[in-house]
C-alpha cells in the first residue's frame, strides 16, 4: 500500500536525521575539577562579576527557595512544558562547584553543560553567546564563589519530542548565531555599549520580542513585544504604546528606579529586572537606556495619542462600578501631578491600560505591586481578594473605556482566568 | 443608598454612599473600633478585616463591592466575649507597643491560621510581610503568632 511505504520511508528518514543530528551535535564532558582546583579571584572582578549577574538578571530564574541566590528550582513555563532553572551554586554535586571555567564558557556561549548534554534555550544562551571572555571570566568568578547551597533540581517536565535534548542541536542550528557584536562605528561609545549589554547579558528580547513556533525570537520583528509568563512584555521598538515616548533620560531613571511619573510602575516580571538593573553601575544603565530609545520611532510623538488626565467620560457606565473605582482606585489615582506615596500615575499614562491586550491590567489590578525591599518605591495593594471576575473585568473596561480612546477589550475574561490559575 | 452587610454574624442595614470605604461604615455607622485608619491608601494593613476569611484592606473596599460576602472585624474573633487563641497570644507576648497596627497583624495572622494552621516562620514572614509596624515589635508578632499556632 503507497501511503502505508511512505509513512515508513517518512519514519525512516526522520530516524536517520536524528542519528546524524545526534552524531554531529555530540559534545564531550568537559573534566570536572576540585574545590581546590577553583581559580582565585581578585576582589574588582569578583565586583565586576556581581555587576553583571544584575544585569542578567540572573537570580530571577536561579533563585532558589526562601530566596536563597542562585540555588535553583524555580519552575519556568514555556510552550513546550515546564522546566526548572539550575542551581548555579558552587555546590560540586547539585551545583555547578566541578565546572571549569572553560566548561561554564561553553554553557554560556554553546549552550551545552559541563558533561556534554544540549541546555534548553530557555537559558538566554543565544544572548549569551555575546558576552566577551572577560565578562565570562568575572561572572564565573562570581558565582563560583557563591554561597554553597545543595539543592538538587527536578528534572524538566516537557512533552514529547521535546524531552529528548539531542534536538536541541538542531535548534541551534537554525537559531543560535555565536558571532560576536562588532561596534557600529556611526554610533556613540555608550549606544555600542549598550546594545552590548542588552542583546547579550541583558537578553532583553527573551520577552520583548515575540517568539516563533519553535520558541525561538523572530528576528524580523526584534522588540515588537513578546510575552513574560503571562504578562505583556511591551513593544521597545516603533510599536510602543507609550503616552509619551521613552527618552534615554526616562529610561535610565525608570530602569534604575522601576518607576518614572510619565510612565508609571515597572511591574510583574520586569520589577525584579529593574530592581537587579538598580544595582548595575548607573553608565551601564544609562547606555542600556540610549540603545532601547534608539529602537522605537524618531519622531517624539506617540503613536497612540494620549486620553486627557482626567479620562473621558464615559457614557452608559454602571454606577456601582463607577462607585468602586471612586472607592478603590482614586484615591491613589488621583489624576493630579502630586502622585503621593503609591506614585500612583494617571492612567491616560498607563502603557498596560493602552495596550492592546488586558494582560498586564488585568494581572495588575490582582496581584498589585509589590515595593521593592527597602526602597520607598511604587506600591499597588492586590485586589484578587477584594473583587470578583466580574467586579475585576468591569473596572478593566472602565478604566480602558476612561483613560484611552481604545476599543474594549475582548479577552478579559480569559486573562482573568489565566492569572488567576497562576498561568502564562 | 441602603446596603445590607453581614458584619461579625449579624446583618446590618448601612445608609451610606456605594462608594464609602468598608473601614468607615465599621468604625463610623457600627463603632467597631478594632481596624484603624492607617494610610487610606491599602499600603499599612491597620485597616484589615476578614472578607469570606480572607484579610482584605478595609479602607480601600467600597461597601458596593462587598455583596454578600461575610465581614469579620477584630471584634468577631472573640469567642465568648473572650479573646481567641491567637487574641490571647498576642496579650501573652505583649505584642504590642503604641498598638495601632495590632489589629490588622492579628486579622491577618488569622487569615494565614484558617489555610495553615501550622505555618513555617518563612511562610509567617512571607504572609505578614505587607502588614507595616513602625515601633518595630515584630518579633513579639512573630512570637504571638507561633504561639498560637502550636
């Protein structure tokens, strides 16, 4: 029978790639080494280290439980199943305390681990992959002589085929490019410096530029704005839905302090980047900011006019809803200039009330905001206990309906239920 | 406008704009005088009562939005007239000092005993962590609060 020869010669073509992948991609273990074999380090590139590590916001995913730094385990979704982040401690057996420093070289810039296995890209290695050896070389310094924690780390959850790690090989070889950054010479010292740092340690468009089938960033669409467990990682490029749009100056402040009064509250998954970027040297931070404001748009317009601070009104709304906003939210959203001590802006600022999805409204309004520790910085109260789904989607649609000339949303209800199951 | 609220078991009928803050029809309308005006703001938690059990920053909870859920105040955890256990483990570990944000701690102490009753001291700090105390006496909270949970 014809279709029953070619699904055969179909299985047997597939079976003969995945041996030639495999034999192709096959990496050798790298020796491990002993505690003592460990390099010392000098007390600037141990700091330089800790600099970078901010940066990559590395303790983000490699945090491990009752937030001890880098001790892994924390779950990470992905489309493909669930996978757990490593334990980056120098613990020789849950750790990486054997890996060489040529060993943590290859996980970072191959994406292969000490003994030879295929890394899944949800370690940034195709960021990664563009920080020079020095850069390396200090932030192997650094966590190598991290606090020791032994943690041993569930293996991944993900569904087949993407349980077998050898066809990670072959996604590398369609998404990973290992050559370095060249510096653009018609740009300044700082916008080199910058894009450095943020198409590699940064790895800024893990979750803001959208990803293909395969999970891997479409470069064609660079920082169109991508997805960050759940919540909307908002365009940087020309796309931006900005009120006004970010300026080098805003994005240094905002980036260093998780808050600006134009722009509002870094929240969900980009206050731990800005709180780690809080601690980066600030030029760092300044150049990160020069390249992000050279990707969106010349003119200093916004591509989406602004609503009026006060809101428009809004014709046929409920009062009880009306009511509970007038109860809940206004006092902290005041609409003045004087945005007291929640630095609650006015929500004709709000790029999460202007895009075009509710994600970010939504998962703000119930998980709040969350100061950062010590710091007297922006600070939202979660709702999911005050309000229901329907409390929760009505004021979504009035606060959209008031403070943009939007249409309504029409996924509130699944985003709702999204956030509300903890879900991306 | 009137509105009838389940407060500490019994049903209230409250003649009060729908969007006056829970906190003031307690203190203000039915002189429960257990949560305070902290902030007004949802950031300090002096305010925090029970809303079907769950600790819920009062001054930020119009009564529109209360519904039928079930209200209860520091006042609703007493057992007889008398302090409850976690109550009673604050007073024995002289938890408070000027005492303002003690009712909130306690409403949410309790919140986080009713789901587990035997909490680790990480999940205690984690939990109480959006209550604000400035005298500093949260060791003592700390104290109360294991007490009680033993």
């Amino acid at each position: 029978m014809p279709f029953r020869r070619v699904i055969v010669a179909a299985v047997v073509a597939v079976a003969l790639m995945l041996l030639a992948g495999f034999a192709w991609t096959w990496r050798p273990a790298i020796a491990p080494i002993a505690a003592a074999e460990r390099p010392s380090v000098d007390e600037p590139t141990f700091r330089h280290g800790a600099e970078l590590a901010a940066i990559g916001n590395c303790n983000d995913c490699h945090v491990g439980d009752s937030g001890k730094p880098y001790a892994g385990g924390r779950p990470i979704p992905t489309p493909f199943g669930k996978i757990f982040a490593s334990n980056i401690t120098p613990d020789a057996e849950t750790g990486i305390g054997n890996w060489s420093e040529e060993a943590f070289h290859r996980a970072m810039h191959e994406g292969v681990d000490r003994e030879g296995r295929q890394l899944y890209p949800a370690f940034p290695y195709d960021h990664f992959t563009k920080a020079t050896s020095d850069d390396v070389h200090a932030l192997y310094a650094f966590l190598i002589n991290q606090p020791l924690v032994h943690n041993a780390i569930p293996p991944s959850q993900l569904a087949f085929p993407f349980n077998f790690r050898p066809i990670v090989a072959g996604w590398k070889v369609l998404f990973l490019r290992e050559t370095p950054l060249r510096d653009d010479d018609s740009k300044s010292a700082a916008w080199n410096r910058g894009r450095y740092l943020v198409e590699g340690l940064g790895h800024c468009g893990s979750c803001h530029t959208p990803r293909n089938i395969l999970g891997a960033e479409k470069r064609n669409r660079a920082y169109a704005g991508g997805d960050a467990e759940g919540w909307e990682a908002p365009p940087l490029n020309s796309n931006s839905v900005a009120a006004h749009k970010w300026t080098a100056d805003q994005l240094t402040e905002y980036l260093s302090t998780g808050w600006h009064r134009l722009h509002g509250a870094a929240a969900g998954p980009m206050a731990d980047v800005t709180y780690n970027l809080a601690q980066a040297p600030t030029q760092d931070v300044r150049a990160m900011a020069e390249y992000i404001a050279s990707l969106s748009a010349q003119s200093a317009a916004a591509s989406i006019a602004p609503a009026p601070r006060h809101g428009n009104p809004v014709a046929g709304a409920s009062p009880e809803i009306v009511a509970i906003y007038n109860g809940a939210c206004a006092n902290c959203h005041n609409d003045r200039n004087d945005v007291g001590p929640s630095k609650a802006i006015s929500l004709s600022l709000s790029s999460a009330v202007r895009e075009s999805g509710s994600a970010n409204t939504v998962r703000v309004i119930l998980q709040g905001i969350e100061p950062q520790p010590g710091s007297p910085g922006a600070y939202m109260p979660a709702f999911e206990a005050m309000f229901g789904d329907g409390e929760i989607g009505s004021l979504a649609q009035y606060v959209r309906a008031r403070y943009t000339n939007q249409p309504q949303w029409t996924d509130i209800r699944q985003e709702i239920s999204k956030a509300r199951q903890g879900g991306s | 406008m009137t509105n009838a609220l389940h407060i500490n078991g019994e049903i209230h009928t409250i003649d009060a704009e729908p969007s006056t803050p829970l906190l003031y029809v307690l203190r203000n309308e039915l002189g429960l005088h257990g949560p305070k005006f902290g902030c007004g703001l949802g950031q300090c938690g002096a305010c925090m009562v029970h809303v079907d059990g769950r600790a819920t920053y009062s001054c930020i909870l119009p009564i529109a939005a209360v519904g039928a859920r079930k209200i209860t105040t520091l006042e609703g955890l007493l057992e007889e007239g008398k302090p409850n256990k976690l109550q009673q483990a604050f007073i024995d570990e002289q938890a408070a000092q000027c005492g303002y944000c003690i009712s909130g701690m306690v409403m949410r102490a309790q919140a986080l005993l009713l789901v587990n009753p035997h909490p680790t001291d990480d999940q205690i700090r984690k939990h109480m962590r959006p209550n604000l105390c400035r005298c500093g006496t949260h060791a003592a909270i700390m104290r109360a609060i294991k007490r009680a949970a033993v």
